[in-house]
C-alpha cells in the first residue's frame, strides 16, 4: 500500500502542476477585465509557464542528480507556491511574467522528479505501466479541472483569490508529498553511501534515454495535434464553430481516460511492444482517418470518442522507457534529458504544424503530419529495443 500512497501524493503535486499552469486559460475574461491586459499578453503569460522547459528539465535532473529527488521535488512546489502568490498578490504584468517564469520553473524541476520518483517505487513490476499511466494522465486532469471549476468559481470569488487557489493547491501536494515520500530501498539517497551525485550516466544509457525522449516528445506532438486541430478540421467539413468545438472536446476527453486507462490494461500484457507499436499503427490509421474521411462519419460523436481512446494507451507504455533505459544511482539525471527532449520538441513542432496546415490551405495537413509522426514512433519503438538488446550483449562482454 505504501507505494500507491506516494503515487497518490505524486499524482497530486501533478495535477496542482497542471491547475496551475491553466489557470491564466480558465480565468482569461477575469483577468483582462481586472488588469487591462491584453490578450497578447494573456498569451505571453500562459507561455512564460513552460517556455524555459528544456533547460529547466535539464537543471531539474542535475539538481535531482546532486541534492536528492524528493528535496528537488520539494523545491519546485515551493518555487510554484511562491510564483503563484506573487502573481495573485503583485500586480504589473512585469511582475507576472516573472512570477510565471518562477513558478513553471519549480514546475518543469518537479515534473522531472515525479516521473523517477515514480520509475524507482514502481520499477521491474507489472504494475508499472499502470502507475506510469496515472501520473501522465493526472496533467491533463488537472488541465481539465482549472477549465471547468475556475469560471464557475468566479462567480462568487474575486480575482485574487481564484489566483490564489492554484497556489493553495500546490502548497497542500507539498505538505502530503513531504508527508508521505520514503525513499525505495533498491535506490540509494543522494549524499548517502555510494554517493549518487558522482555517478555516469553510460553511452548507452544516454542514447537510450535520448530515443525515448524522441519518442514521448514525437508521441505527444501527435497527441495535442489530434486534439487541437480537430475543431478546425470539422468545420472545414462545415460544422458551426461553437459545434466544432465542442464536438471536438470529444477527442480530449476520451484521451484523458483512455492514458489511465491503457496502463492498467498494459499491466498483464504478455507483449508489451507488440502492444505499443499496434497502438501506434492504429492511432496512425484513425488520423489519416478522420483526416480524408466523410465529414458526416468523421464528425460523429461514436468516432471521436474512438479517435481519443485510441491515442491515450500508448502513454504509459512510453513512460516505461526511460525507467528501463537508466540505472536507479542515475535515473535522475536521465529524466532531465529524457524531459529536456521533450520541451523541445513540444516547443519546436505546434508553430511547424501551423505553418503545414497554412501552406497546405488544407485543414486535413496537421492530422496526416500527426499520423506520420505515429509511423515514426514504430521506428523509434523498435530502435530502443534494438538497442537496449546490444547494450545488454556489451554489457555481459564487458563493453558497456
């Protein structure tokens, strides 16, 4: 039980992460009524959350490396408690920006350690795509829950105090997390014996945990292509946009519980990679689907909700890579690379899309490119085993 009591705790601290960082979306009207902003700067403020995020998640896992993953970890809520105060109580959008910054820096710091805190309880058990799966998915829950309680909370709560929720919320994940956390016995501390802040990562390690990056930073720029363009594409095939959008939501929805959903399925698989690629090849096929399909079929409510559930099961059984890819002495730095990969490409790839989908004129672009990108991840998928089976042959040679 002890192990998915600090599961709870990390899911927690995740899904105040993701409150957080929606918060500026949920509470836009308030804001730029109450401040004066506009909506550039709404927009600056929401960015400045993960724009640091490669470097932040590099910091992260080095920090991780050298003082520990729990007081990283705790270091990055209080970060988040702090910038979340300072932009509820200071105004000036200066000053916001700045809070923003700060608070998506502890941000990034955590998310890095939720994942290895999480591989180190978990690890070489059957349960480990399940527990991998519901702290992934506790980020867009989070997304989810800011959008939906926040406007209805304005209703009757000022500004500030709505500002100040995310904050709240953070500060109550720090106190059980600090409560709750016990370090596995199979990892050894930071500044204990054998002192973990002085281990290497191997070549092999760092190629590993490089394609799995590849691979989660390619899987989710597919994932949120699917999902944000879906609304463009089906009023491309003539639906009113308010309908669009709604229909559209459908797809996010259904995403959100099948992540959860396919690490507890992936948990008793027999064959896990034949698993993932065949999640890969189907979610590939239900783009390019709803991308040249009928706009009637395409539209309907029964194939989003199928479009959705097909994109999330592969999550989990992504997660599980870098956790194989690393050594537990040198898991935390990994995690930083393996995430710093990730920002990058989460960074790099939405405005590449959007210049796809206007030099294409075609609302079909974004959904073949997320489709192509799914192709790849089989590439990917069976290059790591590919390599992790030699840096296991040079390992028992002595080659490592």
């Amino acid at each position: 039980m002890q192990r998915w009591a600090i599961l709870l705790a990390l899911t927690l601290a995740r899904i105040s992460m993701g409150v957080q960082f929606q918060s500026i979306a949920a509470l836009a009207p308030q804001i730029s009524t109450a401040t004066g902003f506009s909506l550039a700067a709404i927009g600056a403020l929401m960015g400045a959350y993960l724009l640091p995020g490669a470097v932040a998640a590099l910091f992260g896992g080095w920090a991780g490396q050298k003082i520990g993953d729990i007081r990283t970890a705790q270091a990055g809520l209080v970060l988040m408690v702090i910038g979340g105060m300072a932009g509820a109580l200071l105004p000036g959008f200066d000053v916001q920006l700045v809070a923003r910054s700060l608070a998506g820096l502890g941000a990034v710091a955590l998310n890095v350690m939720l994942s290895k805190m999480a591989g180190d309880w978990f690890q070489g058990r059957s349960d480990l795509p399940l527990a991998m799966g519901l702290l992934v998915s506790s980020w867009p829950a989070g997304l989810a829950l800011a959008m939906l309680l926040l406007p209805i909370l304005a209703q009757d709560l000022s500004l500030q105090t709505l500002r100040l929720l995310p904050a709240a919320l953070c500060a109550v994940s720090l106190v059980l997390l600090t409560i709750v956390w016990r370090a596995p016995s199979a990892v050894t501390p930071a500044g204990g014996a054998g002192r973990l802040g002085a281990a290497r990562l191997s070549r092999s390690e760092v190629l590993l945990v490089g394609m799995a990056g590849i691979l989660w930073g390619f899987y989710n720029v597919a994932f949120i292509a699917a999902i944000s363009w879906s609304a463009d594409r089906l009023a491309a095939g003539g639906a009113e946009a308010v309908e669009a959008a709604t229909a559209g939501s459908l797809v996010g929805w259904a995403a959100i519980i099948s992540v959860a959903g396919g690490g507890w399925l992936a948990r008793g698989l027999t064959r896990p990679d034949l698993a993932a690629l065949g999640c890969f090849a189907v979610s590939g096929l239900a783009l390019s689907f709803f991308a040249l399909g009928a706009d009637g079929l395409v539209g309907h409510p029964a194939f989003l909700v199928t479009l959705g559930l097909c994109l999330g099961p592969a999550a989990a059984m992504i997660m599980t890579l870098p956790v194989e890819a690393a050594r537990p002495e040198v898991r935390a730095l990994a995690m930083g690379i393996y995430m710093a990969i990730y920002y990058a490409l989460m960074g790099l790839a939405p405005p590449i899309l959007g210049a796809v989908r206007t030099a294409t004129e075609s609302a079909a672009a974004p959904h073949l490119s997320a489709a192509a990108i799914m192709a790849a991840c089989i590439c990917l998928w069976i290059g790591f085993r590919y390599v992790q089976r030699q840096a296991k042959i040079g390992a028992s040679n002595g080659r490592s």
